[in-house]
C-alpha cells in the first residue's frame, strides 16, 4: 500500500468515526476526528463541515458558521454546509431571514424530489414559520409529496409542519408510515393528537396524548433536557427577576420539578407537552380580600424543556417566557 492509499484510508476512517460521533451527539470528540483529518488533509470540505455540525451541535453559531462557510469555499458544490449553516442562522430570530436567503441557494445544487430536496424544503419552511411567513411556508410545503417523504425523520418533521399549517389531510398522509412501523416517536403522537382535538376528537386526542406521555417517559435518559437540581434553581432565580406584577403572583410559591405531567392532568386534556403549570389554593380558602391571585406551586416539566442549548444563557429567556405565560394563564383561570 503506498503512503498516499495509506492516508485516504486514515482519512475516510477519521470521517466515519465524526459522523457516527455526531449521530451519538458526541460533538466535541467528533470535532477532533475532524481536525485529525484536516491534519492529513487541510482542504478536506467534509472535515470542515464536522467541525461546523459539531459547533451547531453545541450551540456556537459563529464557530458553527466559520467552519460551514470555509468548507462552501473549498467545495461550492457541496450542499450539506450550505444547509447546515442556515440550520445554524436559523437558530437566532433575528437572522432567520439571512438563513431563508442562504438555504434558496441549496435549490440549485439538488434534484427536485430527492432526499436532499425534501431535507432543504422541511428546513425552508420552519424557517418560514419561523419568520411568520405562513403563506409562502404552505406553498413550499405544497411542494411535497407523500411519496417524495422516504425517510421516518422527513415524515414526522413533515408532519409536524402540515399541523402547523392547519393542513391536517397531509399531516395525516405524512405521518401514516411512521405509524404503520409502530412504535411511533412522541413527536408523531403528539401531531396526531393535535389533529384529533382539531377535528373535535376529544376522546381520541386524549388517548394519543397519553401514549406521548409515556413515550416521553420512556425516552426520559436520552432526552435533551436539563437536569432537576439545576432546573428548579435556574427557574427560581428567573422568578425572582420577573417583573413586579408577574413575582406577586409567585414569590411564595414552591418551585416542584417533575419529569412530565401526571397522568390525570393529561387525563383531563392538560396539553402532555406544557412546559409548566401554576396551582393555587381551593376557591373556598383564598382570601376575599386579594386582588392578585397569588400560586402556591410551580410545577416544572423537565422533559418539556427541551432548550435545544446546554447553556444556561441561552435558554433563560426561554424559561422566562413560559413562565409569563404560566402566570397570564393562571391569572385569567383565576379571575
């Protein structure tokens, strides 16, 4: 074997390894399989392109872009980095416009109908979505075909997006092999039951909203969530930042983290995917003096906190968001 065969295999091993790393969410040690490759090969495009999907992974943007861009000049023809680095823009509101503008060029590098097609137009229309562009997002989606959805993860992703878009018939469509399969993800439940309580099956959507709680619990040791400990102390320390008319509803409540929502919540039509619930004292025991209800809990659902980020700052805002919207809630059932 000549040093030259000798590299290539040591190059395309170091590649494989990266990529069975980032399917594994291992992104730090797929990044250095990739800087062994660019060892052997400084202009390798695909090596860049780890780099850039294991940045994306942790949530460095502008490490994820440095790396996604070197690879598109050292192989402009190459359509994953040009995908993944809208993935990456998307990922800030503000330059969700910038990502649309980046990803329309994939269009040109792919066959209509192909695997990588249908992965650019899913991306294209979160990020429609994203930018409340529903007219153009249900146009693009309009684009695809049932048939043209061959992969489970296109077909729960499209899924998701047609019940978004109200179009339940695709929604259904898309969804119907992940279900044949069995077994289905949460997030195809999930779908499912939305479209049930659309159409007024109330009894269905409960049933199926139920399966996603226990198909969330089962996935409970791999779920990208946060960890108990850290979450209850995150939320309190968000609490006491909120805004006065927010904390008087909650500056004496106790902060209580579950795993998910109890079976007779969901039960009940408790949507099995809300991020928090408030809960107060009976009718009968409040003080008909108080002109604020005020919580006495504040039940956190770790499993529905799926930041899709490890870092605390990143996902703060987030929290305090879902709990504005917890106490507007709570202060509206409570009136």
């Amino acid at each position: 074997m000549t040093d030259s065969e000798n590299g290539m295999d040591q190059i395309s091993a170091h590649l494989d390894r990266g990529w069975a790393l980032i399917e594994q969410k291992s992104f730090r040690k797929a990044a250095f399989s990739a800087r062994q490759v660019l060892e052997l090969d400084p202009e390798n495009s695909d090596a860049y392109t780890l780099i850039g999907l294991a940045a994306l992974g942790e949530h460095d943007t502008e490490d994820a872009l440095e790396a996604l861009d070197r690879a598109r000049e050292l192989d402009p023809d190459f359509l994953a980095p040009i995908v993944y680095s809208a993935e990456a823009l998307g990922e800030d509101p503000e330059r969700v416009g910038e990502a649309i503008a980046r990803l329309e060029e994939a269009y040109e590098l792919v066959d209509p109908g192909s695997a990588e097609w249908v992965d650019a137009v899913l991306l294209h229309v979160d990020l429609l979505l994203t930018a409340e562009d529903e007219e153009t997002a249900a146009t693009r989606l309009g684009m695809l075909r049932p048939e043209m959805l061959t992969l489970p993860d296109q077909q729960v992703q499209a899924g998701k997006l047609a019940v978004r878009l109200d179009d339940l018939e695709l929604a259904e469509l898309a969804l119907a092999p992940v279900i044949k399969r069995g077994n289905p993800p949460p997030d195809a439940l999930y779908s499912l039951a939305q479209i049930a309580e659309r159409r007024g099956e109330g009894r269905k959507a409960i049933g199926l909203s139920l399966q996603v709680r226990s198909a969330d619990l089962a996935l409970a040791d791999s779920a990208d969530a946060p960890e108990a400990q850290l979450l209850a102390e995150v939320c309190q320390a968000v609490i006491y930042a909120l805004e006065q008319r927010f904390l008087d509803v909650v500056d004496e409540a106790d902060v209580v983290v579950r795993e998910v929502p109890p079976e007779e919540l969901v039960a009940d039509g408790v949507d099995p995917w809300i991020p928090l619930l408030l809960t107060g004292p009976p009718p009968d025991v409040r003080q008909k003096s108080d002109t604020t209800p005020r919580a006495t809990h504040v039940f956190v659902y770790r499993l529905n906190m799926r930041f899709g980020s490890p870092h605390q700052d990143q996902w703060r805002a987030r929290l305090q968001e879902y709990l504005e919207e917890a106490i507007e809630r709570f202060v509206e059932l409570s009136s």
